[in-house]
C-alpha cells in the first residue's frame, strides 16, 4: 500500500483541488491496482475541512497540535500501522499531477529511498502589485532541474524502511521537511532530488506554516521585489 499524508489547518477553501488531485494520481494506471490511501491530518480545524475529505471519500485523523512536524509524524505512523510501503507527502494547497505517485515508485525501484521534488506557482495574484515581478525573480532564483537540492513538505516522499530508519518527522512548526532529509542523508538513505514530477503550490500570503513557503515568498518580496520597484 501506498500512503499519502496530507496535513491540513482550516484548509476548507482550497483543499477540495488537493484532493481531487491525489485521487487522479491515485487512479494511475502505471500503479497496476497497487492500493493508495489518502490521509488527511486535521490539524486544529474548526472549519469545513472534515467535510470536503469526507466529500471526496478521503479518510482523516483528528489532532490537536497546531505544528505541522507532529501532524505529519501522525499521519505517516497511521499509515505504517496500516502498512505503507511508501509514504509521500503534499499540502493542502498543492495540486499533484496525475504521475505523481507512479513517478515516484519509478525512482523506488531504480534504488532511491527518498524522492525530494520541486514546487511551481502558477497563480501570483496574492502578492497584488509585485506578483509579476516576483514571479520573474522566482524564475531566476529557482531552477527546478535534477540535483535541484530543494526540500518542500509539498512534493516529498520516502520508503517505510528509510523513514523508519532516519526517526520520522520532527516536533518542528516549520523546517520539518528539512530536519527529516538531513536524518535521511545521515543514515545513507539514497535520494533522488528529481526535477519531476513537480506540484503546484499556492503563492498565498497567509501561510499557515511560519517560515515555510508562503514566507520565502514574503522575504522575497521584502529583499528583492520592493527595493527594486521604488529603485
């Protein structure tokens, strides 16, 4: 079985695109009937998260501690207990294309434990004034290639056996993903930091993760976009 964790605080607005997402990629049929479980961690959510998942057929598990490391740690533990040979992990504001999952078995079976994919933004509107600007430094700044050595939360995944070995996530509110590849790394795991498949995240400026995406973006914007435009 093939595990998916999603980690999810008050994501009731944009979640419904995840999901439908991971289904597609779910219905591969590069995966030969292999099955796939969609878990859907709720984090704190007070809002209609449950019932998109549930809408969408999609299992959740309940927690309460509003840091993304634990409520990735509890998902992966939920699916290794169910027996998960592989885990992969994306956001509730990501869309995955339809290979994501096969692509990533591909590089399992060529050797890889861990697969650590690039992220893309299609949609700049959030950032109102400076969004084309800061989509042309991002363009600059982040080449997607292979050996790209980009770590995101968002397009990320690892054998049972390797996340076992390396600990799992850490209790970490942001940097998660980081700390967890870095144990990878320690451990010898072999990782495959491949410019595909990649995923498409959002550019939304109220971040759910402080210091994770959303607030690179924002630090880019304040370095580099904003001197730039009153220059």
């Amino acid at each position: 079985m093939i595990g998916v964790v999603v980690p999810a605080h008050n994501e009731a607005q944009g979640i419904g695109d995840t999901l439908d997402s991971l289904i597609d990629a779910a219905a591969d049929p590069a995966l030969a009937g292999e099955a796939i479980e969609i878990l859907v961690v709720l984090d704190a959510c007070d809002d209609g998260t449950a019932a998109v998942a549930a809408r969408h057929g999609v299992r959740t598990l309940a927690v309460q501690v509003r840091n993304v490391g634990l409520a990735r740690q509890a998902g992966a533990d939920a699916l290794l207990r169910r027996g998960a040979r592989w885990l992969a992990f994306t956001d509730a504001d990501t869309s995955v294309p339809s290979d994501w999952l096969a692509a990533q078995l591909a590089l399992h079976a060529d050797g890889a434990d861990a697969f650590c994919g690039p992220v893309e933004v299609h949609n700049w509107t959030p950032h109102g004034g400076h969004a084309l600007a800061l989509a042309e430094h991002f363009a600059r700044f982040y080449q997607p290639v292979d050996g790209h050595r980009r770590i995101h939360g968002a397009n990320l995944g690892v054998s049972a056996a390797a996340y076992g070995r390396a600990g799992g996530f850490a209790a970490l509110a942001c940097s998660e993903d980081v700390a967890l590849v870095q144990a990878l790394e320690a451990c010898g795991a072999r990782i495959a930091w491949g410019s595909h498949p990649r995923v498409v995240t959002s550019a939304r400026t109220d971040a759910r993760a402080r210091g994770g995406f959303g607030d690179t973006l924002l630090e880019m914007v304040a370095l580099h976009v904003a001197p730039q435009a009153l220059a």
